[in-house]
C-alpha cells in the first residue's frame, strides 16, 4: 500500500525506497521488502533507514556521519554517566553513588566523581571513555519545491541492495554507501520536468558547519569547482591512538536554486570520499576517479554488483511478513560489517553512536556469530581486531594479576579499556572466553588452517589466562555473566560459578588443545589445558533439576527484586551445544528462567527460549517467543530497538539499529527454526521446527560450510540438503523433525 499526502510548500518531499536486485537463483522469485510509511507517522529520527557499507555509515536525513574505527575521547563522559544513572533507575549505581538517595540528578556527579578519587580512578590515564568521533553528512537536506505536491513515501528493502530512494513522481534521490568500494558514499539525483512551466527546487543543507571532534588543518577547493577537500586530525583522540587522522572530499550541494524548464531533466551526482588519512591525496583520487571517469549508472551497478556477491545467502518462506521481517533483519546485519575493513561493529552498527561505538561480547556472541553460516568472511571481521591487541591483551591481564591474554569489556580503535564504570564491568570476564569461542565457531565453519594459524596465539594466550583462573576445585569465582544483574552487590564483586562463564572458559580451553593438535604446536600445554578443561564444574540443583546461575542464586539478584536481566543459564543450549544430562533438564531451565526474566530486559532472551524450546521439541513455545522477540523490531524501515518502546533506552545508552537484538533473531531463526549446531568442525547438524507461519515452506539458499555452499529446503513432509554448484554433490532427505547432517 502506498500513502498518498499532499505536502505544503516548501516542506521536504520523501520518499524512501531500498531498490531491489536479488541474485540467488534458487527461490522461485526475489522477495521485496517493502514498507508503505507517512514520514509524518515517524516522530523519531533514529528510525528512517540505516545506510552503511561498515565502514560510513549514518542515517538518511541526519546531519551526523560515521566512520568506523575513528574514536574520540569522551570528556563528558562524566556528564553522561551521570545522566544515564539517573534516567534508568539503576539502582547498584545508584547505590554506589548515592546510597539511600534514590534516583535524583541532584548531588550525583559529585559523588561519582568522588567514588572515582576514593579508588584513585583517573578516567583519563585509564583510557576510558571514547566514543566514535562524528563528520558532518554532507548530504544531509531538505529539496524544496516552489509549489503544492502529491508525494507517495515508500520504501522497498531486499536483501540484495543497501541503497535508499527519495522521489516525488519525477524526482529520484538514490543514496548508498558503496558496497564496492568502502570510502565512498553516493546520493544521485535526477529531476525530470514533465510539467508544462519551470520547477524550482531549492536544497536546505541541515548542518552547515564541520564537526566539533575534528580539527582540519587542510582545506581546498578548486577555482569554479563543486569539490571541497578536507584533512585533520581527532582533536581528542584515544589515548596511545594512532588512529586520529581523517581525509575526505565531496560534492558541495548547490547554492542557488535549481531551475528546470519544460521537458528538461536536471542530474548530478554527490560523491563523498573519506578514509582515515593525514592527506587528501587518496581520497582525491578516488574521488575523481568516481566523479570524472564513471556514470551514476556505473557506480550504483558497481555497487549492486558487489552487494549481490555479498548476498548470496538468502532464507526464505512462504509467508510475505515472515520474509520481511528476516530481510531487513539480514540488511541491518550485513551492512554493518566489511570484509575490506578488519574492525568489529558495535551494538548500534557503523550508522550511530550508540553504546559510543564500542566493541564488546556483542560484537563477537550476538552480531558476527549471526553471520556465520551466512557471511563467513565478514563474521571474521571481528578476529583481525582482536589478533592486533594481542600485546594489549597481555598487558591488561599482567596488570590485573594474571597469566596469558584477558580483553577488555569495552574498546575502541586501541584496546584499551574504554568503560565509562570499569568497577561494574571488570568482573564480566566471559568476553575473555567468548572471543575464543567465537574463533572455535568461526574454524569450524571455514576450516581455514592458514587463518588458524594467524590467530593461534590468541587462542593459546586466552587459554594460558582460564589455566590459572580456574582454582584447583575447577571453580571460577567472582564473576558477572551475561545477567548483569547478577552483580554481587553494589561494589561488583561477582559471584561464583556462574555457568555460562564457565562453560565458556571450558570451551576456550578444550579449543587451545584441539589448535596444538592441528597445528602440532605446544603439545604439553595443550594436555595440561584440556586437564584443566575437565576439571570445571557446572553447578546443578539436583532437587530442583535446574542449572543455578551461580552458587547462593538468586542472591545477588535482590537489587533487582530477584529479576534476571536476560538469558544466561539457557546460553548453555545455544551457543555452547550443551551435553545436557537429561534433555528434560534443558526444559526445566527455560521454564524455570522464563518466570524471573525482566520485562524490560534485551529481546536476544526470546530468540534464545526460542532456539531451546525448537531443540526441546516445544513448537508452540517457539511460535510464542517468536512474536515477543519480534515486539523489538519496529514497524518504520524494519529497525531494531533494544525494548518494544524505542524510547524506552535512549537515556541508557540505548541504541538504533539495535544489532546486538538482530543478530539474536537471525540466530533464532538459524539455530532455531532450522535447528542448525555447529557440533565440530567436521559436522554441522540440524533439525526443522516446522510451524504454520512458513506458509508451507522453509528455505535456507547458500548456507557456507567449509568453503562449500548448501541448499536446505524443508515442508511439512521432508527436509532436504544439497550441495550447490557440483554434480553428484552432497544430499540428504528427512522427514522434517528428524535430524539432517552437513558433512
């Protein structure tokens, strides 16, 4: 359906469409994903489309632009913290900070600010703080027209394209962030006169000034000319940061109106260029190389082109909203990452500042790990990252009293611990053992020895750290899991044996010693670490036959009424592939949790119910917390938010697009529905859930594994699997709710 409205004068014409050109030849028809949506029905502006390539990124309409990787340190950090404390209504910081005083503003920096002192905290020699550094988007506008206008707002998004489209009857504004190449960023313009007297159209630049964390010490533009250049340097960069230097040129936008005669059509393209550059001579080449040698055409085909080979993955149903809501998830995902760029992507992506842009155990459990089986190379991102900060990582667990490699809970460009409360976070040692995990699932997708061998010091120093962490009883003591209430009271000393983390760091070590048999490396330590492995314990309520989240749980909930903040305890099923005693037990969790989860806590918990509740064999418990999980992706352009309410989180870091909560969806689905686990690196097992919402089919086109591409297609009837692309390739067929194996 397409709203029809009549726009006043002089007020912007939008319309926002995400062109479609999908390639995988294996679905009977491509499937567009398309939003009808009055921009007067959009109050919030962190809803209109996300557009990035992982490298630029920002929001159509918005004044701010991002690259990824180029931070700044936050000086009001204090400011923002403060402020975050008192909005949320948290109440360990608030108790820390003004104990019995409640949630007021009033007195509180002060008192944080003390709390610091007392800990001889100096936030600005500990590092701490950064945030992604903002550009102006130059492309940020409003196109006035002298005159009354019928305007159709419609936005199409398929998964193979990563452009927006504006257009009124005869005018087109395409902007994308170039899928081919990761510095440039387009919008095109054609305006065509098909009315019988002159147009004038007139371009508002919403931000006309250069951003505030950037000092240019170059700027040109040539005599008669329409291309500016710039190049500086962050004006407060993270500490030891070598990464402060940017450079860009664009098209500046018209400065006097645009007039159109009858039959006429008026086209040009804007091209904006940035890298993270002291010169402007990279970026200018590639700039007039984009500008002079190449039309429109040519670059939005480039683009295409490129995002199809990025797109080959594909999963489909029968049921057009279920295909919606998967595309756009899989948009968001994709687009956040770059194969070309060795960085993570934070849980706002590269579009926005949420979370300040910082890499953590979302980066790594929760986005690229969505991606696996999908995009192996760009779920690798994430692995170049964190094998450059291997010296770092030795650094912070030395300082901390510890053997081998520990990574930080927050970082930026350069490792270093960027947590605007690091008291809160330090305890959350499970991102140590998550980044090995990740690089075990990430090996076993791709069984790339010669990556493996380029990681295989991260993954032996993360083991050296779990060998001497783990006491001699194969505990792990004071920790905080993923269930960040789970504190240990108001000072954050953690608990003890919380399962998730230690199954985790069994994980970590099990993985170091099959790396020392593969690579024939460090054979002894290998053993010793598998000794280690064996020893951990994983706590069980035997009256109860439920996992405990820690010893003496719930105790270290009680500042939060007993609430569990999300899924913790039933992570064991997914992503870890538990060996559960009993299957039932693995129910009795998921019921057990079920009942003290916070309302209000991230949406990944119901794509974990999810994927448990499918391997449990609970189909209508699937189809439940399918749609509470869906309750977070919001109607305008398919966004992710971290609550139903997206404007429940801003004033808590809270972020749009909510990747963290995408790519838990898209697990849902992979994990879920298709059952799929990454058993070894030799196997990959799945087994459908079959419900009514697929319309009667299920597919997944262009599965990855082991550098082979599969098909899956499930009815109600049967499952098969085929190998794509080779004659006499792999198959199998199963009735649907038996188990199918990828070998």
């Amino acid at each position: 359906m397409v709203y029809r409205t009549i726009i006043p004068l002089l007020q912007s014409c939008l319309l926002l469409i995400f062109f479609s050109a999908a390639t995988h030849a294996t679905p009977e028809k491509a499937l567009p994903l398309s939003f009808s949506i009055p921009e007067s029905d959009i109050s919030n502006p962190s809803l209109f489309p996300h557009i990035s390539n992982g490298f630029i990124g920002t929001i159509l309409n918005s004044p701010a632009l991002y690259i990824s990787s180029l931070f700044t340190s936050e000086l009001e950090w204090l400011e923002a913290a403060c402020l975050s404390i008192s909005k949320s209504s948290n109440p360990i910081l608030a108790e820390i900070l003004n104990p019995g005083g409640g949630y007021e503003l009033s007195g509180l920096c002060g008192k944080f600010d003390a709390f610091l002192k007392e800990k001889e905290i100096d936030p600005l020699e500990h590092g701490y703080g950064a945030r992604k550094a903002r550009l102006q988007n130059p492309f940020a506008y409003t196109l006035h027209l002298n005159g009354r206008q019928l305007t159709d707002l419609q936005v199409d998004l398929d998964v193979a394209t990563s452009s927006a489209t504006m257009y009124n009857d005869d005018v087109q504004l395409i902007f994308y962030a170039s899928a081919a190449n990761k510095n440039l960023y387009v919008n095109s313009i054609s305006i065509r006169n098909s009315q019988e007297h002159e147009v004038v159209y007139n371009f508002s630049p919403k931000l006309n000034r250069g951003s505030d964390d950037i000092s240019y010490t170059t700027q040109f533009q040539k005599y008669n000319s329409n291309k500016i250049c710039k190049s500086g340097e962050v004006i407060k960069p993270e500490k030891e940061s070598e990464d402060k230097y940017v450079s860009f040129c664009y098209t500046t936008l018209p400065s006097s109106p645009i007039r159109i005669k009858p039959g006429d059509t008026y086209s040009e393209d804007f091209i904006f260029v940035v890298d993270r550059d002291a010169t402007t001579d990279a970026v200018s080449k590639i700039y007039d190389d984009s500008s002079s040698n190449k039309s429109n055409s040519t670059l939005y085909a480039e683009h295409l082109k490129s995002w199809t080979a990025k797109s080959t993955g594909a999963i489909t149903t029968k049921n057009e909203t279920l295909n919606e809501q998967i595309s756009s998830t899989m948009y968001a995902l994709r687009t956040s990452l770059n194969a070309d760029h060795p960085f993570p992507t934070s849980p706002g992506g590269t579009t926005t500042n949420g979370y300040f842009g910082l890499y953590f155990w979302d980066s790594e459990i929760w986005i690229a790990s969505s991606l696996l089986l999908l995009n192996p190379l760009e779920a690798a991102t994430s692995s170049h990252y964190r094998i450059s900060l291997l010296d770092k990582y030795k650094q912070f667990a030395k300082s901390k009293g510890n053997e081998g490699c520990r990574i930080v809970w927050q970082s930026g460009s350069t490792g270093n611990d960027a947590s605007l409360a690091p008291f809160a976070n330090l305890a959350e040692e499970h991102i140590t053992a998550d980044t090995a995990f990740y690089l075990r699932s990430l090996y076993y997708v791709t069984r790339d020895d010669e990556w493996l061998s380029d990681m295989k010091e991260l993954v032996f120093c993360i083991a050296d750290y779990w060998q001497g962490r783990v006491d001699g009883n194969g505990s792990v003591k004071g920790v905080i899991g993923p269930d960040e209430f789970a504190s240990g009271g108001v000072r954050h000393k953690g608990v003890n044996d919380n399962p998730y983390t230690n199954l985790m760091a069994k994980r970590a070590l099990e993985f170091a010693h099959e790396v020392s048999n593969i690579l024939n490396e460090r054979i002894e330590e290998g053993d010793a670490w598998l000794k280690v492995a064996d020893l951990i314990v994983i706590i069980f309520d035997e009256d109860k036959r439920v996992h405990p989240q820690y010893e003496n749980f719930p105790e270290a909930n009680k500042n939060h009424q007993y609430k569990v903040k999300q899924a913790d305890v039933t992570l064991l099923n997914h992503p870890l592939n538990y060996d559960y005693e009993d299957e039932d037990i693995l129910l009795n969790d998921l019921l057990y949790y079920d009942k003290l989860y916070d309302p209000d806590g991230p949406g990944m918990t119901k794509f974990i119910n999810l994927i448990g509740y499918a391997r449990a064999g609970k189909s209508e418990k699937v189809d439940e917390n399918y749609d509470q999980g869906m309750a977070n992706q919001q109607r305008e352009f398919g966004i992710w938010t971290e609550t139903p309410d997206p404007e429940y989180h801003p004033s808590d870091m809270g972020c749009y697009n909510f990747l963290t909560g995408a790519g838990g969806m898209l697990q849902g689905i992979v994990h879920g529905f298709f059952g799929l686990r990454i058993d070894s690196a030799d196997k990959l097992s799945g087994k459908v859930t079959w419900l009514e919402r697929y319309g009667g089919e299920l597919r997944f086109d262009g599965l990855k594994w082991h550098g082979r591409e599969f098909n899956i297609v499930a009815t109600e009837a049967e499952t098969s699997v085929e190998e794509v692309g080779v004659e006499g390739g792999y198959r199998q067929v199963v009735a649907t709710g038996s188990e199918y194996e990828i070998v």
